[in-house]
C-alpha cells in the first residue's frame, strides 16, 4: 500500500506535479489529490495500484519497516 505522505515524497525526489503523476498512472487528477490527502478521505484501492507502479518504473522504490514508511530513488544507470 502506498501512504499519503509516501506519494507526496516520492513525486518530490522526481519533480513530479500532481499533473503529471495523474497524467503516467491514467488517474484523474481528483482521485490522486483524495490519495495525498491527510484528510481521511476514502480512496480507491484502483488508485493506489495505478500510482504504486507508475513510481517504481521511475525508479522509486517504497519503504515499508517497523520502524515506518519512506521512499526511495533508485539510480537505475548501467542495469539492464
């Protein structure tokens, strides 16, 4: 699962808008916003599995541990 803050950190580290993000995942721009919202809002389980691969194919990988959540930008340089 991919958290508010998660989608917030990761658009950040690839200079991403909310545009552009709606625009690779084939979301609307309404659901990605109720996603980054710390509101509470109820979002589709759809959103979140169009947003999560949209990122790791950019090269961000999302941390999950108990110690908690985070996000990373893996330089894919040199693999094939």
């Amino acid at each position: 699962m991919i958290t508010a803050r998660q989608s917030r950190a990761a658009r950040a580290l690839l200079g991403w808008t909310q545009e552009t993000l709606a625009d690779k995942a084939r979301v609307s721009l309404t659901a990605l916003k109720r996603l980054e919202s710390e509101s509470g809002l109820e979002v589709y389980e759809s959103t979140r599995d169009e947003v999560r691969p949209t990122f790791e194919h950019a090269g961000i990988v999302l941390l999950n541990s108990d110690q908690g959540v985070g996000v990373m930008l893996v330089d894919r340089k040199g693999q094939t």
